[in-house]
C-alpha cells in the first residue's frame, strides 16, 4: 500500500510530495491535468514573498516579520488567523535552500517588477520552470506520478481517510494530502456564488479564468458535503483586472493590466469608482478584479497618457491608442461628453508635487470622488492609451479549516490521517485581499507541513499494523 497520496500537482503538492518522499515515504501523486498542462496555477507564477532580516542573495535589503504581517494584516481587512499567517511568514525565510535543492533557481526581478525586489524571490524562468523542476526532482527521488487523473470522490470512514476514486478505479493509502485547488474554473459554483446583481447581471458570466482550467473544486465539494470544517466566503478570491481579450482559462501574468496606478480607470458608463493610487500596485492589484465585478457589464477601461508609458510591465496586447482624449473616448465605444467631464474634473483636482512611482509619493487629487491619493497627474499629454478589462480570476478563498500541522478538521477535530495544503486552505491565511506572492508562501509552507505530517503519520500506522501483526503471530 502507498505511504502517501498526494492529490494535486501544483506547487503545494509538489512540496508535499517531496517532502513525504524525503522523510521515507512511499509517494504517488495524481495530477488531474496532462502532462503538458501539469502545474495548476503555480505554472503561471513569478516569485515567492519571503521574510528576511538582512540582504540574501537575490533579495535586497530587510523584509522583517513584523512588515510582512502589517502588509497581510492590511491587504487581509484583518481576515487571517494570525497564528498560522506567522507560521507562513516565518517559513518563508527558511525555504529558498530546500527549494534550490530541488533544481529551483532565483533571479533578480525584471526591471519594472512592480516595487518588489526587497519582498519577493522571482524564479528564474517563472513558475513553468519552478514546476519543470519539482517533477523532476520527484521522479528523481521515486515519486510515482500519474496524469490524467481526476480524482472525484474520497472513501472516508469518519474522519480518517480510507481511499481515493478515479471513476471505477480505488486507490488506497495510509494518508493522504489533499493540495487540488479551489474552484475557479466551475461557472456554475462561481455562478452561485456571485449570484444575481441589481442591475438583473449574473457577475461570473462575464468572469475570465486566469488561472488553470482543471481547478473545478470536485474535492472541495466533496470535503464540504462530507462535513470538514470549512472556512472563507465562496466570492472572495484572487480576482485581477485583466485585458478583457484574454483567453477564457490560463492568461497568467501577462494578461495582467498594471498601469492603473498611473492613470484612472472609468467604468461602461464612464465614471470613476475607486482610489487609482491608494496604495502600491503589489498591495492592491488582486483587488481591482473584483471592483471590476462590481461595475455594469463588469467591465471598465484603464486609461494612461503618454508620460506612464516605461513605468510598468507592458502587457501582452498593446491598449487602444488615441492622440486626443474626445478619441480615445469614441475608439472604446464611451459616451464622449461623460468621459470628458470625468476626466477634466480628475484633471482639475490633481495637486502635483513629487512624482515617484516608486514611493508614496506626494501627487493626490483633492475636490473630487473618489480620490486619488498617490501618483495623480493630469491625463494632458498625448498619445493616450485605453485597456478594458474584465475580472480574471486566479484562485478561490473558500478552503478547508486546518491547524497548525494541515490536518482536515471535522467538528474541530483534526483527521489523523487526511491534510490538505495551497488553495484549498488558503482561506486560513487569506480572507479577502492580496499582496503579490503570498500564495506561493501559503502553498510552500503548508505543502511541506502537510508532507511531512503525512509521512509522519503513515510510518506510525504501519508501526502499529507490524505491531499488531507480530502480536498475533
């Protein structure tokens, strides 16, 4: 019989697997996507937010624990259980070696990186190589790993994992680690959860899935229907403004719009609705998604002039360019005179001082709502650029409740036997919000609790079945 079946293939699996595999344990993995698709989200990512109290290697400067925690504290609304949020934090500054064992590479970041040199470790060659290198290394060291197989129901005998489903097919192990993702690519569940707008609108119609399209939440279903302890809100998730031609599944980061820091963004009616400069675009980019859901058609336009251009990461598909602002208006199909009013007035609020995209600087609107409170400078020099774009959602925060050690809890009562790690409990940590790769740190940190645990727990049974084999020889 298997040690350890890990279900899932993405980074938080894949640090469950080779931890289990490390500690002894026989391993099968069982990743629901093709081989050429494997990596769930994790495939689309760029770095990991790390914790650290002097200059290391690629990372600059201090990013203490006590920074990291007010910088998720704030992003969170204060929904997070701060003793396992701490938990993350303080893993994240122990993992890069370990992770560099297992062929991971860093980088320095890109220039435009988005203020995040001092935060976050960027992998060398994105998270395709990170994954590229996780399967490696598991192969290397015996972890068995079959694709194509998406697990749809569990065998449970109370609490305790006894089985896994493939269709007909029963897989049996000593424990299991549950790390497949939430349900970011299940229209129906979004569908639900979202539910029906004021204005007659089913808001996740209009949704488009960042991430992969194998997260459909069949276990996450299952885990709820079968009574473990849940935690999160079923609309919360990792939901960014991306350009609104994307592609329905997998956009990944360069679908991403990260001017709108640098300009305004107006809605289909052609009004401001929300803080353009409220904080760094790393702080704030995974909230803008989900305001964008708020809006008619959940739709708006990001609009730039021409001194924004070189500030910030060019996206895959270059915006709607006008040499005049009545243009540019008319090009994205906006009611001109609503547009102009909106922008003349952003135009007459706005108090320069000190530009610097790279600070909190001085440059805020005043008279005018909703504010702009960093970076505000007049749209006055052409050409101008327009991106629409719609909510692409990355991951969901509906999750399994756990502890400390990734066991699934029923009634509060930990499983002796069943763990889940990444999405599926990133809830725990993230309530709402986001700040730029702290699910890296989330899935990282509780992957490999989750696999030790498990080996952990599959040496001591069959500890107690030789025991209880010798006894009655």
């Amino acid at each position: 019989m298997i040690d350890v079946l890990v279900i899932g293939g993405g980074n938080a699996a894949l640090c469950a697997a080779l931890m289990a595999r490390e500690a002894g344990a026989s391993v099968l993995l069982l990743e629901a996507a093709p081989r050429e698709w494997r990596g769930g989200n994790s495939q689309h990512t760029r770095n990991l937010r790390c914790m650290h109290d002097a200059p290391q290697d690629v990372l600059v400067e201090a990013y203490p624990e006590e920074e990291f925690w007010q910088d998720l504290l704030k992003v969170t609304g204060g929904q997070t259980n701060e003793h396992l949020a701490r938990l993350v934090i303080r893993a994240s500054s122990t993992c890069r070696d370990w992770m560099r064992k297992h062929g991971v590479n860093f980088q320095p970041p890109l220039s435009g990186a988005l203020h995040v040199a001092r935060t976050n470790a960027f992998f060398m060659g994105g998270g395709k190589a990170l994954v590229n290198a996780y399967f490696r290394s598991a192969e290397a060291l015996g972890v068995q790993i079959r694709y194509d197989a998406l697990v749809d129901s569990l065998e449970l005998d109370g609490d305790r994992f006894v089985a896994a489903r493939i269709g007909d097919e029963r897989i049996e192990a000593r424990t299991c680690v549950l790390a497949c993702g939430g349900f970011e690519s299940n229209r129906e569940w979004l569908r639900e959860a979202w539910g029906q707008n004021e204005r007659g609108e089913w808001p996740a119609d209009n949704f488009l899935i960042r991430g992969t399209r194998f997260n459909t939440g069949v276990l996450l279903k299952f885990m709820i229907d079968a009574g473990a302890d849940i935690i999160g809100d079923p609309s919360q998730s990792h939901c960014v403004a991306i350009d609104a031609r994307a592609p329905l599944y997998d956009g990944g980061i360069c679908t991403r719009i990260d001017c709108v820091s640098l300009g305004v963004v107006v809605n289909r009616e052609a009004r401001r609705f929300y803080d353009e400069g409220e904080d760094f675009w790393p702080k704030r980019y995974a909230i803008w998604g989900r305001l964008t859901a708020l809006q008619p058609g959940q739709i708006a336009y990001s609009i730039i002039d021409a001194k924004a251009v070189g500030r910030f990461m060019p996206p895959v598909f270059p915006g709607v360019r006008a040499d005049s602002l009545p243009e540019l208006a008319r090009k994205l199909e906006l009611d001109e005179a609503q547009f102009m009013q909106t922008i003349e007035a952003y135009n007459a609020a706005c108090r320069v001082g000190t530009f610097d995209h790279t600070t909190l600087d001085d440059c805020h609107t005043e008279g005018v709502e909703p504010a702009k409170t960093h970076w505000a400078r007049p749209l006055d020099t052409a050409p101008y650029f327009g991106y629409a774009v719609r909510p692409g959602i990355t991951f969901t925060y509906l999750g399994l409740k756990v502890d400390e050690t990734a066991a699934v809890r029923f009634n509060g009562k930990p499983s002796q036997n069943l763990f889940v790690a990444g999405e599926m409990m990133a809830g725990n940590v993230l309530g709402k919000g986001y700040t730029a790769g702290v699910g890296m740190s989330i899935g990282t940190a509780f992957g490999r609790i989750a696999g030790t645990q498990a080996a952990a727990a599959a040496a001591a049974q069959s500890n107690t079945t030789a025991g209880a084999q010798r006894a009655a020889a």
